[in-house]
C-alpha cells in the first residue's frame, strides 16, 4: 500500500510538471507570434536577432525556376594546343578533364548564364579562352552559334552573344549585401548533365588566397565569394543565385586535388561581373580604375623592412611604396609611407580587398582614399585615371592594330634560302607602333621580347600579353633583319598609347 501510494505521488507530480511545461510553452509560444506580429523591425529588410527562418523552412523553388531557364550549356571548339595543366590544387571547371596536350582540336564545355532577352551571356573567360566556335544549348534543348563580345582575363569574365528575343534572362542582384551564413544556389551544367541545382551557403567573402596555386599566371582581381554548393567541371561560367532569384555571382573554380567538388568554390561577385560586361558592351574594353600607387602588403613589409612596419600604427591596409607616372593618388595628396586603410568608408585589409573595390569604379569617378601617416588619419578625394594615365575612355585595340602592320609566316623555301628556321615577313604597314619606329616592309622578325617568332599569332601573343602589364612596363622588344643587308637590327617599342 505504500509502495502503491509513492507510484501515484510520481504520476501526481509528474503529469503536474508536463502540464506546467505544456502551459508555459504555449505562452511563450503565443507571446513569440505577438512580438513577432507587432515587432517594429518585422518588416521587409528586417530581421530580429533569434527569429530567423529555419533552414528546412527555405523555400528554393522560385529561385531554381527562375534560373535553370536562364543557364546554358557551353561548348568551345579550340586549336590543338600543347599546353600542360600544372595546376594540381587548383582546378577550373573547363572541359571533361582529358589532358590537353594532344594534338587534336580542343572541345571544352561549360556553362553561361543569359542576362538580357537580346541574348548576352556571361560566362568564364577560360572556358572560351582560345575558341573557334563557340555553340550555346539552352534549356529548351535550342542550339546556337555564339559570338565573342569581349573578355576580360584578369578577372575571368566574357561576354557572347546569340541571336534571338525573347530569352529568359536572369538579373543581377546585388552581391555586396550577400551575408556569411545566407542560402544559395549554384546552376549549372557539371558534366555535361543540363540544369543542375545544388544549395550551399555563403561560407566567406572577399576570398582572395584562390590563384595562389597557379604560378606564372597573371596578377588577378581576386575577391571571391566562397561557398560550398556543390559544383563540378562543366559549372565554370554557371550562376550563383540568391533565394530571390537574382545573379549574384558567376561560378568559377574549385580547390581539389580530384577534380571533383570536396566542398568549397569559388565565384567572381555578380557586381563585378555586372561592371565588366557593361564597359565590354559599351566600350568594347574593361574601363579600369588605378590609384596610380606601387602597393605592397603590409606582411612583405614586416618580414623584409621590420624598421619601416614598427614605425606604422596599423596592422592591416595597403601600404604606398612608390608612384606610377602622372599618379592620381600622389595628384591628391598621398604621399610614400601612407597605408591606405579605406576606400570610400570600406575597410582595406590588403591589396586584393583595394583592386576589388576599385574594380566597380570607372576611370573620371572620385573615391575618398582614407590612409594612416605615422598618428594621423587622413582623407583624400582622389580622381581616378586609367592605366594610360588620363580618365578617357579606352577603346579595345587588337595586337594588329596597335602595331599597325600584317605578317606572313615564311615558307619553307624562304627559310632555307634566308639560313634561319624561324621568323615572320612584315608584309603591309599602316598608322601603328612598327611604322612610327621606321620598319618597312620586307622585314623580317625573328624575335620579339626573347620569344622565337614563327607565326603572325605567335607576335599578337607577345603585345597581348606585354599589354596586360604595369603602364610603366609595356615595352617590345624586336629583333630581326632585312634580307638584302643580313645586318641584324633592334627596336624597343613603346606600346602605351
């Protein structure tokens, strides 16, 4: 009878404690949707601390259909090429992964995504780079011949074109309000298999440790939205979509050592993509915005000057070596020692967060430069040029233009009569870089910046490649001779403008 008199007291006070938890839950509960109801933040933009909505409660339906219609499949016909990867650790979604020394053309796929009903499309430079023909598939399973509008390697973007109306575009948002932590889509056609959706977050911005596997490669703007939607080769080009709909990014790489997706990508934000395809549509060139400063990384300057970095008051920021000519920074005030620290209220913490935020600006447009000198705080409004050192527009130029000249590769016969086994013919001059240095026609090029010349677009390689360096440092080197002297001859060309 005891025993049976403790067993009710448990029960008692047990279906006592559940009914108090059920009540105050309830409460709590009720009191919860009130606040949440009459709260005077809940309002579109808003969102209280502790409220947010549950993972499982996202709906990505809209944002799925609103971009696998826009999202195309790209293939890209290339001339043989006896080109290595090199490139373990890092690794862009371009082609089905075969090697590409083989001596057979190039067919690379990828992806693109549509952003106007005439037809643009942006897409990754490198899954274009070096195309012949480039076909377009759209998701209604229609194929198109593309067109190249322009690119842009130093940030991977180009810009093509189909002809059409009516296309299901998808616009661009704005990437700079994406969060850490906030739900995306990436879209795109990873092994060839069309219209592939896959969800991840935002795992970091402003990602700029992603080209550092690649040597020999290019300076890169890098400030990458990191995420870990799962995307695999053929994505390269793809979209990263908000849960609105809305491009907020082009992805684009992916650190493995398989060639498969382990978890992290990589995508150029959509406000920088959107500003290179609007100068490449208007211009026809990438209208590129300079300080005019000589930068190194406050690390490099701790390591190799530890005099100069005990002296400084920050840690983080860009610090001034030196000048380029005609400097729009040192026009304003900025002297060498200063550590740029901002840039129209943004934080810098290093050289890649600088040219990523420069990258949004056009040359003519003023920017308020914040810098650290010794105690101080300083603010300058500077006026930025472009890497010609003026705010005019820059108009795309072809190698062939720039030097204002044509070629012909020499035949076999003509190497052999001459006694070299390479070299090219200047055929026609017209207002150029050649002409303005007194060569003539009849000239021939062996070499050009040490590189062995044996084709017309072996040279437009070279001034390519001389153009995309420092203004201070774009010179061409020639070397070559006429055949009735046999005399070797040398010019040095500048090729600024």
């Amino acid at each position: 009878m005891k025993t049976l008199k403790l067993v009710l007291g448990f029960l008692l006070v047990s279906l006592l404690s559940a009914s108090v938890a059920i009540g105050t839950y309830s409460y709590l509960n009720k009191k919860n949707e009130n606040y949440s109801s009459d709260h005077p933040f809940n309002q579109s933009g808003f969102r209280a601390v502790g409220y947010a909505t549950a993972a499982e409660n996202t709906d990505f339906t809209y944002a799925a259909e609103q971009s696998v219609n826009a999202v195309v499949h790209i293939k890209s016909v290339a001339k043989p090429s006896e080109r290595g990867r090199n490139n373990r650790g890092f690794d862009f979604f371009f082609g089905d992964g075969s090697p590409y020394q083989q001596r057979q053309p190039q067919v690379g796929f990828g992806s693109g995504v549509i952003i106007s009903a005439d037809g643009y499309i942006v897409t990754n430079n490198h899954v274009i780079e070096g195309a012949e023909e480039i076909e377009v598939k759209t998701n209604d399973d229609q194929v198109y011949k593309a067109k190249l509008i322009g690119n842009d390697d130093a940030i991977d973007i180009a810009l093509l074109k189909i002809e059409g109306s009516n296309f299901h575009a998808l616009p661009f948002g704005d990437s700079d309000q994406l969060k850490v932590g906030e739900w995306v889509l990436a879209v795109g056609n990873p092994f060839n298999l069309t219209s592939t959706v896959t969800a991840g977050i935002i795992s970091a911005k402003g990602r700029n440790e992603v080209f550092q596997a690649r040597r020999n490669s290019p300076e890169k703007i890098q400030s990458y939205i990191q995420t870990d939607a799962a995307v695999n080769p053929g994505n390269s080009g793809g979209a990263l979509v908000n849960t609105r709909g809305e491009l907020v990014g082009i992805n684009t790489a992916i650190i493995t050592e398989s060639r498969s997706f382990v978890g992290y990508s990589f995508a150029i934000p959509g406000n920088i993509a959107k500003k290179i395809v609007s100068d490449i549509k208007q211009y026809g060139a990438v209208q590129r915005a300079m300080l005019g400063i000589y930068p190194r990384e406050l690390p490099e300057v701790k390591e190799k000057d530890p005099d100069i970095y005990n002296k400084l008051k920050v840690s983080e920021g860009v610090y001034v070596q030196d000048f380029s000519s005609n400097s729009a920074s040192q026009k304003a005030g900025i002297q060498s020692g200063d550590v740029i620290t901002a840039i129209d209220g943004v934080k810098v913490k290093n050289y890649p967060d600088l040219k990523a935020l420069l990258s949004s600006h056009n040359p003519g447009e003023k920017v308020d430069v914040q810098v650290q000198r010794g105690d101080a705080v300083r603010n300058f409004t500077v006026e930025l040029k472009n890497d010609q050192g003026t705010t005019e527009v820059i108009v795309q130029k072809t190698p062939k233009d720039i030097l204002g000249a044509t070629f012909r590769e020499l035949s076999r016969d003509s190497k052999m009569r001459l006694g070299i086994n390479y070299g090219i013919e200047v055929t026609e001059l017209t207002n150029g870089k050649l002409r303005s240095e007194g060569i003539k026609t009849g000239f021939i090029i062996l070499t050009a910046n040490d590189n062995r010349i044996s084709t017309p677009e072996e040279l437009e390689a070279v001034v390519a490649a001389v153009l995309k360096k420092d203004p201070d440092d774009r010179g061409l080197y020639i070397k070559g001779f006429y055949p009735n002297s046999r005399k070797m001859e040398y010019f040095a060309i500048n090729l600024n403008d």
